[in-house]
C-alpha cells in the first residue's frame, strides 16, 4: 500500500512524523509492504515549524497513485487548501481513496468538501471555529477520531497515533496493530468516541490505584459476569464512588469499557485460535453466540466469521 503524507511549510516535526512512525513500522516489522512519502504542491523541501528543512518531498503527481493520503495538520485555521491540492484531494477521494484529516487536518478536509453532512473532529482548540465556517459538519468536540471509511479524521497531536493505529487495525487486524502498538510503547487501542481530554485512557497497571486495580481484575475475568457492583468490589469502593472515578479517568462507562475489552479479546481470538464462535462468545463473556455477533456487527461493521476469514492466521496479509 502506497501512503502519502501531504508536507508543508510550517508544520511540526511530530504532526509530519506520526504516520511515518506508525506506517514504516508496519513495513519494517513485515506485517506488510506499506510505503510511506512526503508530497507538496511542489517538489523540494519544506521548512518545520521548529527550522529544520525537511527535504526529499515529491510533488503532487506523486499522490495521484497512493491508496491512502493524509493530511498530517495544517497551516491555521481560516487558510483553504490550494485549489490544486483541494482538486487532488478531491478526485483521489472520487476514486474510492480514503483520506485522512489528523488534528488541523480537518479543515483542509473540510474546505475540499469532503466533510459534508459528515461528522468530524479536530483540536479541541478549533472544534468552535470548524463549526463556525462549515455548518454543514457535524463537529465533534470530545472524540479522539471518527472514520467514515472514505474519509477520517482526528483530535489533536497525540490522537493522530491513536487514528494511524486505527487504520493498521482495520486493514492489517488487531495482532498487527498491538505489535506495532508495543513496539511504539504506546496505547494499542484507544476507541474513537473516546474523550480526547483523558490522560489514562485504559488503566491496566495494578499499581495505577483503584480503577487500575479494577480493571486488571476484569481482564482477568472476561468470561465472567462483571457487573458494577462486583468491579467496585475489586477496586474497594462503593459503587457510586467508582462509576465516578471510572468515568473521570477513563471517560467511559464501566459496561462499556468491559464490553470493548471484550470485543478486542473476541478479535484476537478470532485472529489466533481455532475456537468455535460459540466458544468465542462464551471465552469472551458475551454469553451467547447472538450476542457477540450483535456487538461485533455494531462495532466493527462484519461478522466474527467474516472477520476470521480476513485476519486469520491462515488468512493472507493485507496491503
């Protein structure tokens, strides 16, 4: 897969170095052959925000083949894309190639017309403006990524790994993207609607308190019934007192947080094992086969089976 990062003056160093750190490190662990480059409306270099000239950038026509283009951030609020990079964006789009908008991305997104009648997210600092100057989008303040599949976009610095993880995900499978995600030391998943506010989005060190403490002992106990009152039992509080805390460092709900860890252990299962669907369900605490099938449906937009059949071990790697 062919992957172009649109460079420009004035961008930071870590906005232009985020999807070459997640992408390169797909390439390099030989999960699969992802490329990754540089494009601008001209080929060269272009000076970072910090000074440093960034040379090696291909020009536009560069982008025309890649199967992927991001807009790692942007220039300010208020500036359009220049009409020649708007119309690349928009006939790659026209042509069923996704594009992705991290941070201040969007508004390049936006001024294309890619966002129309859409949702989307950008720093929480330019949500209010982005809202302003296109009406038409459904600005999503508080989510750390919202992907439309032809389109996608995300909050702010950080966030951008969390959107990049999410595409190695969805089309490489998740044991693909927790090995990225390790080797990265960094969160291998972080779901899109959560709070782009929450410094611990998934606590899972015992040692991190009482929510942590809570949550370690849930992942250990999957298969079983987890309902509030038995998880406040694991942290030593009452339940009004964890719902509380849980929410404050997590930006989540205990029933929903328990039902991702489930769906992300039925995804590696699914991945890894020769368990039935059934057992899958039962291993994963979703009680019946049904039920795991509503939730990954809902989740993920396939079926556990479908989804076995494209990330199974037997499967073929994605490009």
């Amino acid at each position: 897969m062919k992957i172009a990062v649109y460079a420009f003056d004035g961008a930071s160093m870590f906005h232009l170095s985020v999807p070459h750190l997640v992408f390169d490190e797909v390439a390099r662990s030989g999960a699969a052959p992802w490329q990754t480059s540089f494009f601008s409306e001209a080929a060269g270099s272009v000076t970072t925000s910090e000074g440093y000239a960034l040379g090696g950038i291909e020009g536009l026509d560069s982008a025309r083949d890649a199967d992927l283009i991001v807009v790692p951030s942007w220039i300010q609020d208020g500036v359009a894309p220049s009409p020649a990079l708007a119309k690349l964006l928009r006939e790659r789009h026209a042509r069923a190639v996704p594009i992705v908008g991290l941070c201040l991305g969007a508004n390049a997104l936006a001024d294309a017309g890619l966002l129309a009648g859409r949702s989307a997210v950008t720093h929480w600092k330019s949500t209010e403006e982005l809202a302003r100057r296109h009406p038409e989008i459904s600005v999503e303040p508080s989510a750390l990524y919202l992907d439309h599949g032809d389109v996608m976009t995300s909050a702010g610095t950080a966030s951008g790994i969390d959107a990049c993880l999410h595409i190695v995900r969805t089309r490489l499978g998740s044991a693909v993207a927790n090995r990225v995600a390790r080797h990265l030391v960094v969160a291998p998943h972080r779901e899109g609607g959560q709070a782009q506010y929450i410094e611990r989005p998934v606590p899972a060190d015992s040692s991190g308190g009482a929510v942590a403490v809570a949550c370690a002992f849930a992942l250990e106990h999957l298969a079983e019934e987890l309902s509030v009152a038995r998880l406040a039992e694991a942290a030593h509080l009452s339940e009004r007192s964890f719902v509380r805390a849980f929410r404050d460092e997590t930006g989540s709900t205990p029933a929903a947080w328990v039902r991702s860890r489930r769906l992300d252990e039925a995804r590696t299962l699914l991945e890894t094992s020769e368990l039935s669907v059934d057992q899958i369900a039962a291993a994963c605490g979703f009680g019946s086969p049904v039920t795991l099938r509503q939730n990954f449906a809902a989740a993920f937009g396939s079926t556990p089976s479908s989804y076995r059949k494209r990330f199974g071990e037997g499967a073929a790697d994605g490009v």
